[in-house]
C-alpha cells in the first residue's frame, strides 16, 4: 500500500510539472485568421520619382491612416495639403541612399511568406487569449533609418530597412553601436512585432515608478512573448546571445542580491531604472561582460515563477494587474 501511495504522489508531481511546463502550449490550428502584409516598400520602390506627386492622391486613397502615419510620423515630412510636401516626398525617394536602401530591401526581402506566416501563427496564439480583441493591418515600409516598428490601435509597420543584419554598412556609417545593430537583423523582426504590439496593448501607467514595477511590467510583456511565440527560443524573444542568456542563469542569484541588498527593488530615481532596464553596452552595476537590461530579464523570471505557483491565473489576469508588489510576493521568486 505504501509502494502505492508513493507512485500516486511521483504521478501527481510528474502531472503537476507537466502542466507547468505546458500551460503556454496551445493548439491554435482551427482558430480562423489569416493575416495580411501590404508592401508599402514595394509602392515606393516603383514609384517614378519624375512624377511623385501624381502618385499621391492613390496612395492616400489606398492606405490611409497608414499614408498619413508614413508621412507624420515616419519620415516626417508633413500633410499633403501642405505647399512644400510633393518636393520633401520627391527628395525622399531620390535621395541616393534612400533608391539604394529600397533596391536592398526589394532584394532581401522579395520573399516574405516566412515572416507572414510567422506572424499569423504569433496572432493566432493572441487570438486565442483575446478573441473579441482587433487585429492590427500590417505594412511593410523603409523609413529612412527612423523607425523600426510604429503602432497604432489599428496598425503595425515594420521598418525593413531596419533589419538589413548586424553587419550592414548603413547602420555603421550612421555610427549605430554594436550592441543595437546586433538586434537589427531578421531574426529580430517577429518577436519586435510582438513586443510593440503587446507595449501598445497593455502600456504601463503607474503612478508609482520604481525598479520594481518597471521590472515586473517588462517580465510580463516578456511572458506575452512566451504565449505569443512559444516555440522561440529565449535569447531570441529578449534579444541576447546565448552566451548573455548564459550568464544570467549563472548569476542570476547575485543579480537579485545586489539589487535587494542595495535597496534599488523600490529605488525611483531614473538613472538607476534606466540602467536596469535599457539597452546599453552593458548593466553597469556589473561586470563588463554581462548584457544589458539585467532587470528585465530578472522581471521575467520573477513574472515564471509566479505563473508557475499560480495555476489558476491567465494571462489576461496577469497582463491586467498593476499590482507589481503582490506578483512579487506570490511569485515565491526565490533564486
């Protein structure tokens, strides 16, 4: 009897473990979605630019809300109504760097059914967590170097010439640092998606700013990343090698020991958050080899282990709350 009891508990723990391990691995397949890319780098690649402004009465047309985010907000050149606008679009488009960067990315990127298909799978995961949620129409664009990824409640665009690879001599002659060009690679382009996406969804406004809560709110956009993109690989979702993703799990205890030890856990002073939390060559407060944004990567594991002893909490609940303190304490986070 006794032999019995022990393999019903072994069974319950082996259960336990496996729902842990298994709480993010959905069947998305008969959820019905089928998302799709407008090329607006194709638009502009095959525009005359002898004749720029006669294209602009279809492009408004056409795209829209997108056309005016292009213009306002992308490569800044204002409305079309405006006096002097057809001559900046007409300078846009005929600036040698820029009929360069659109020839390359009209060549790198001729085939994006990957990248669709990726994304579509990521929104069907979002879907199945946020039936009654909109999802957004999706352009691709080249903005000059300016923006990687813009949202808007309806709208996501993806800068493809800000994913041309670590190595590209664009981002060196814009004197870019090797800590950021890093990230500016293909690899990079779904899981930035995800991450604007779920920034513009569930953005952070608390009264209260400290390293606490910031950490924590960056540890659950990064549980997102774990509904959304299940099947990437960590250093993929944060952006790190896997040498970083390394030494995180090694020091991952004195990580936590210095900043409780330092009282920086309740600390609002900006500096000291933007150190923990910001891309950087690396987290200053350690070693030289270690990677940036130390914070959010502590967040994150903070945000697991509180899923993890929480069963009963969905990601709805968990991405809704505020309260940092509580998710902290009921985490059990204990490195």
């Amino acid at each position: 009897m006794k032999a019995a009891k022990h393999f019903l508990i072994l069974i319950s723990l082996v259960s336990l473990l496996s729902c842990n391990n298994n709480k993010l691995k959905i069947d998305v397949s008969d959820i019905n979605l089928s998302l799709k890319i407008q090329r607006f780098d194709s638009v502009l690649y095959n525009i005359k630019t002898d004749s720029v402004i006669n294209y602009v009465p279809d492009l408004q047309k056409q795209y829209n809300e997108f056309f005016e985010i292009f213009n306002n907000k992308i490569i800044n050149i204002g409305e079309p109504d405006q006096l002097a606008y057809s001559g900046y679009l007409t300078k846009f488009l005929t600036d040698n760097i820029i009929i360069e960067v659109l020839e390359k990315v009209n060549k790198e990127f001729s085939d994006f059914s990957n990248y669709s298909s990726e994304l579509e799978l990521a929104f069907k995961h979002y879907k199945y967590y946020y039936q009654e949620k909109p999802i957004p129409n999706i352009y691709t664009y080249v903005s000059g170097f300016n923006q990687s990824i813009v949202t808007t409640e309806n709208i996501l665009g993806i800068g493809l010439d800000k994913y041309l690879g670590e190595n590209s001599e664009y981002y060196k002659q814009l004197g870019i640092p090797a800590y950021l060009r890093y990230k500016m690679t293909k690899s990079r382009i779904v899981p930035d998606c995800m991450t604007a996406w779920a920034l513009q969804e569930f953005n952070y406004n608390d009264s209260t700013d400290n390293l606490l809560n910031r950490m924590i709110y960056n540890g659950k956009i990064m549980y997102f990343l774990d509904a959304v993109l299940p099947s990437y690989e960590d250093s993929i979702k944060i952006g790190y090698k896997t040498s970083q993703i390394a030494w995180c799990k090694a020091n991952e205890k004195d990580i936590w020991t210095y900043i409780v030890e330092n009282k920086l856990l309740f600390n609002s002073e900006f500096i000291n958050i933007k150190k923990m939390i910001d891309d950087a060559p690396n987290t200053s407060f350690f070693p030289q080899n270690s990677p940036s944004r130390t914070g959010v990567w502590i967040g994150w594991q903070i945000v697991k282990s509180y899923m993890k002893n929480n069963q009963e909490v969905t990601l709805q609940e968990l991405m809704k709350s505020s309260d940092y303190q509580k998710i902290l304490n009921y985490s059990k986070y204990k490195p």
